[in-house]
C-alpha cells in the first residue's frame, strides 16, 4: 500500500488529464497481462460452502449499487432514481459522509420512499482510511455513527481498498469493497467469487461480503474508452449461467444525461439504460433483482463460506497441435479445472487456426505452424524442433516478466526443449520435463540407426542434461523409467505417470452410426514402429471373408504415402480410408463409433516400450481392440482386457480381427473386463499424485488475481 499511499499525497498536485494518460498507458498492460482472468475469472463461479441458492428458486440475482464521488453526481441522483424507476429497477446510492459535497436528509428519505437504499461510502474518500490499524480503529467509530444517523446497514470503501479481518470494526450488515477480478484497482487482489459469502472472526459479530462483478463504468468507458457495453453483457451471460450475483457499481458523477457519445469525463445515460433493458428482456423471470441490504439479510441466515484458492501459474509447452495432444490436455485442463491459470505454448496444423484462443480452461498459444513435411531427413526433422525452441523460448522470455510463472511443464520429443524455460529458471520458476518418448531409442528407430552411433550418444548426453536442469521428471511408463534412472537421473527426481485417460473426453456414449458397417479403427501417428502397414495386409487378407467390413485411419505421419499407395496396390480403394487427425473430443466420437480398434506395433522397435494411450482411449470408450504383444502391452494388459496377437505377424492379426468381427461375445467380454481395469487406471486416480507433485515444487506459489 506504500506506492499507493504516495500516489494519493500526489495525486491533488498532478493535473487530470496527465493523470488519466497515466492511467490508462498501465491499463493497456493489464488488459494484456491479465486477460486470462478478467473481465471473467473462471474460478470465480465456484459455489461458496453452504450456498443455498437464491430465494423463489431463481437462476441469479442482480444487485445496483451507485458510489457518489463529488456534487456532479449528487445532482444527478434524481435523474438516476427515475431512469430506473422507469425501467423497474432500484438500486442503492452510497455517500460520503465527510466529502466535497453534504448529502440531505430529504435526498436520503426521498430516495428511501422510493424503495431506494443508502449507504455509507468511505469517510472522506481520500484513499487514506486504511492507513494504519489505530486510524482505521478511529475512523470506524465516525462510520459507524453515519451507519446508525442514516439507517443504513451497508459499507463500500473509496477506491476499493480492503482489509476484510478490519471491517468487522465497521457495524455493518454487509461489505461492498471488494471484486471478483478487476486487475485495474489499486488493490487489485479480487476476491474470486460471483457470490456473496459471510466473513466472520473469532468472539467478533460477522457481516457479509458482496463483490461487485460487473466492471465499473469508470474504467469501462473513462479509463479504457470502451464505446459498447458488450463487456458487461458477456458477463452477464457468464454470470447467469453460473447462478451467481450481477453486482454493478456505477457512478452518477460520469453518466451524462444530455450526450449520445462518451467523452474524457463522462458516458451517455443510454449504455446505462441499454444494459438495464438487455437484462430485463434477455432474461425475464429468471433473476432476483433485490437491494444489496436484501442479498446480506438473505445470506446472513446461511452464512455461505468462501475459501480462496491457492492458485498457481503454469506453462505447458510441447511440440505438438494442443488440441490433437491427449496428454498435454490432461494436464493442462485438470490444473485448469482446479483454478491454476494455465497457459499452452504449441504448433498450429492448419494456418486458419488462431494465434492464440481458450480451449476450455487453458489459453493455447501458437507460435509455429507446423504442416505436413517429409521429417525423413535428419535435417527436415531437426529444424522445425530449432526453430520451436527458439519460439518458445522467446515466448516465455517476454510473458514470463509479464506474469511470472511458478511452473513450466515441458513436454518431449525433444529433450532439449527443456532449455527453453532458461529465463524463467532462473528466475524462480520450477520445471518439470515430461518425457513421453524416450528420445535416443526413438531417433534410433526412426532412421534406422545402431545403439552406438554418433547421434544416439549425443541425445544420451543432451537427455542427461536436460534431466539436470529439470527439478523433476516425470517419465511416461515403468520401463522407460528404470532405463532413465539407470544413465540419466536420480530415482529421487523421477516419477512414472502413464498415459492415463481423461474421462471427461473418454467415455462410453451412445453410437449415433446406424449405417450396417463394422469399422476398425486406427488414430494415432503414421509412424514405421506404429506397424500401420502390418494391419492394412492383414486387413487385406479378410475382406473377401467379412463383407461390410471397412478399415478407418486418423492420423498423420511420415508414411502416410507410403501407407496409402500400400493400400491402392492392395486393391483396397474406398475400403481403407485416410482422414486427417482431429481434435481429441472429436477423434473420441469417432472411436466411439468403430466395432474395433486396432494398436499394431511392431515389438523389434522403439514400439516395444512405448506406452500407447490408444489402447486405453479404445477401452474406456467400450470398444474392443487388438493390440500386438509388445514389452510395455504385456507389462500393462492381459487377455482378459485386449485381444493379443504376435507382433509382425500379419496372418496372426488378420485372424484377430476375422474373430473379432464373428464373435459377438468375445467383443462384449473384452469391453466388459476393460471397463473394470479403467476404473482401476482412470486419471482421476492417479490426477491427485500430479497435483501433489506441482504443489511440493510450488509450495509458496499464490496467484492472487
């Protein structure tokens, strides 16, 4: 409060539109830095402990408050009262008792005749009422005798500052000082709830707390010169939706009763009048509009609890389409879910897609678009990596002195990724690299090269540095682990979390396919080791035998020619077909809809021990699959949950699948057992041990927006 403090010592002596000029260069920044929580901070919806809900069952309430500063808006409180009159609104006024302008008796009755309310705004709104705990001792005494002269049972401080623990000095029924989110207060640390909660102490007499919700018409229309009010109607809508409270704070001092435009001082009266009519037609019959003094009395009886959140700041960054990136999506959204704000840094795999936009609780950010290339040569398959950690790492430099991060969550392929979290490291920020490939064994495979040579050595020395300079690594299955433990980190830094399913995305739902077909499925990446080609012969090899039978690939990758010319020579046109990878919600819909899956690698490759999330996609979705028993299916799965079949073996498989589609049973018994096992391996079994990870590596991070 010191930088405050002296702002207000200053601020008579510094001319408006200096002032003004001033304020709105830092308000520019804090649209950008802060946008991932305002104007709609989505954690705010969270329902206090012992809510009841709103009186005659409705949806949400709407709450009018108006802070009168000088006597520009006290002659307007008349014109004020009948604009909302006129429109069946009340709302309550809130005074200064020792401003720059005396409040009549006959102002305040009038207004209470009319179904109005009044309260007591600050003392003399100098910005010095909390100053220090005797002076506010003192000047709670002079506010409580305002309380008691007015008959008012409501307080709001000038300039929103707070200090909810002091309050309860004031003898009041309800506190007004306070916001969800709004980053452009000087106190600027939001309450994050859209709902009223009762603030109580130990042998001290509680009041309740309601945060205003709707952004202030002082920094809508005077500080960021906004010329609609589609900012408060979006909020609204949130706010509907979310059964909580639209609470506004106006100013009669800058509403113009005679303009049609706004100007440096002041708003037409009809964005007011706008906003009052979109409520009331929009939505008619689902709100209670009630006085603030109404809303406390109702919450005073059930004394609803709110607890903040510690909320931490994180990135993700992989070299992957967000949006195709299972794994990433897990994360990201359960930290997201959980009220963290989490930012994504990846590619774009088509160049419509936007820079950056919110899916679901995370903001994505694009700094690459990485389209389909031929990543057969060394060097085509390098430099998109470069010039992805250059980006990144660009990135995060600048936001990062923006937002300062606690954690950033670097995802391989490749290890060196992790590099690109420099500033931020040592800066404070905790890193955890991901490996979801182990990457010298599979650049090792991918170009046909021996264990020992030149290259594969190197990645061994780059996988132990990075795994140095993370503070820890998470590996994706137990095998890798004990190979990554055993040349590049110490068991203590190293934890196992497999591919686990999110069952938000995953789950069993109705087939909306009625058209006779028995479809088998593969999603996943083009890839030699994923041993795509070893289905498509064995699918060749059936469909004389299984009429109706059709074999559906999502997925890109380097063989996706190859695959495709295999597929024409095969004389399988119209019978296989090549679709571009879709986003996880919609490639789950799809899976939804196969007869059967099919997981084919090949076991004398990198495949051997790379986890497949497919696998438990296909299970939780309840459709049977096939899978080739490599190291890492065999270590995890058993025949009561998948059909096996040897790996390479192409007449071994076709006979799988010819099984599979005639035997109806042998499907039901496979979806029935797998159930069983996704319950047992879901994510949200093993989403707490993640959670807990983040929170030891950040134990002091609190992001108070």
């Amino acid at each position: 409060m010191n930088t405050n403090r002296f702002y207000y010592h200053v601020k008579p002596f510094l001319p408006w539109r200096l002032r003004m000029a001033l304020r709105r260069a830092v308000a520019r920044r804090k649209v950008e830095m802060h946008k991932d929580v305002w104007p709609i901070d989505h954690v705010a919806a969270r329902k206090p402990e012992g809510w009841e809900g709103w009186p005659h069952r409705k949806q949400f309430a709407v709450v009018l408050t108006h802070d009168v500063e000088g006597q520009k808006g006290l002659d307007r409180c008349r014109q004020l009262m009948e604009l909302e009159m006129a429109r069946g609104f009340r709302s309550s006024f809130n005074f200064i008792p020792e401003g720059p302008y005396s409040v009549s008796k006959l102002l305040r009755d009038d207004l209470a005749a009319g179904g109005f309310e009044v309260g007591v705004h600050d003392l003399k709104h100098d910005g010095k009422l909390y100053s220090s705990r005797s002076d506010f001792r003192e000047n709670a005494q002079r506010i409580n005798k305002y309380l008691k002269d007015w008959n008012a049972v409501g307080f709001r401080s000038g300039f929103m500052h707070h200090n909810l623990e002091w309050l309860h000095d004031v003898d009041c029924l309800y506190d007004a000082s306070t916001f969800d989110t709004d980053p452009f207060e000087p106190q600027p640390d939001g309450v994050e709830s859209i709902f009223p909660f009762w603030v109580s102490a130990p042998g001290r007499k509680g009041y309740v707390e309601l945060p205003y919700t709707l952004c202030q018409d002082s920094t809508m229309f005077i500080l960021l010169r906004e010329q609609t009010i589609d900012i408060w109607k979006r909020k609204v809508d949130w706010i509907a939706q979310h059964g909580g409270m639209v609470l506004l704070d106006t100013h009669p001092d800058y509403i113009n009763f005679r303009t049609t435009r706004p100007d440096a001082q002041g708003y037409p009266c009809s964005f007011y009048s706008e906003l009052l009519e979109y409520i009331a037609k929009t939505y008619a019959g689902q709100y209670w509009h009630a006085l603030p003094r109404e809303v406390a009395e109702h919450c005073a009886i059930s004394k609803p609890k709110h607890t903040p959140l510690v909320r931490r700041r994180v990135c993700m960054v992989s070299f992957s389409a967000y949006e195709s990136d299972n794994r990433v999506i897990r994360y990201a959204e359960a930290l997201g879910r959980r009220g963290d704000l989490v930012d994504a840094v990846a590619v774009s795999r088509k160049a419509a897609q936007p820079k950056q936009e919110r899916v679901g609780h995370v903001n994505v950010h694009r700094v690459q678009f990485r389209g389909r290339k031929d990543h057969r040569q060394k060097i085509g398959y390098l430099l998109p990596l470069l010039r992805f950690w250059a980006a990144s790492s660009w990135w995060m430099c600048r936001n990062h002195l923006r937002k300062r991060y606690d954690l950033i969550h670097i995802h391989n392929v490749p290890d060196f990724l992790v590099f690109s979290a420099w500033l931020p490291k040592l800066l404070g920020a905790k890193v955890i690299l991901d490996i979801h490939d182990i990457v010298p064994e599979f650049y090792a495979s991918k170009f046909h090269l021996q264990r020992d040579s030149i290259g594969v050595r190197l990645l061994k020395r780059i996988e132990r540095a990075a795994a140095a300079f993370a503070d820890h690594v998470i590996i994706s299955n137990h095998l890798w682990y004990e190979k990554l433990v055993s040349r590049s980190a110490a068991p203590a830094k190293c934890s196992v979390v497999i591919n686990h399913v999110d069952s938000h995305i995953f789950y069993p739902r109705k087939r909306t396919r009625a058209d006779g077909k028995f479809i088998i499925l593969f999603p996943g990446g083009l890839q030699w080791h994923q041993g795509l080609d070893i289905a498509i012969r064995a699918f060749a090899k059936i469909v004389k035998r299984a009429p109706g039978v059709e074999f559906h690939v999502y997925g890109d990758g380097n063989m996706r020619d190859e695959l495709i010319a295999l597929a024409r020579s095969l004389n399988l046109n119209g019978q296989v077909q090549f679709n571009d990878p879709l986003p996880i919600s919609e490639i789950a819909n799809v899976m939804a809809n196969a007869d059967l899956g099919v997981v084919p690698k090949r076991a004398d490759s990198f495949g051997n021990e790379a986890y497949s999330t497919k696998i438990m996609e296909f299970m939780s979705l309840g459709v049977p699959v096939i899978i080739s028993r490599t190291k890492i299916d065999s270590f995890y799965f058993d025949e009561t949950v998948v059909r096996f079949f040897e790996s390479g073996n192409e007449e071994a498989l076709a006979q799988a699948m010819l099984e599979a589609i005639e035997k109806k049973d042998l499907r039901q018994k496979l979806v029935t057992n797998a159930f069983t096992y996704v319950a047992r391996n879901s994510w949200e079994t093993k989403r707490p041990e993640y959670f807990a990870l983040v929170d030891s590596l950040t134990p002091k991070a609190a992001v108070k927006s």
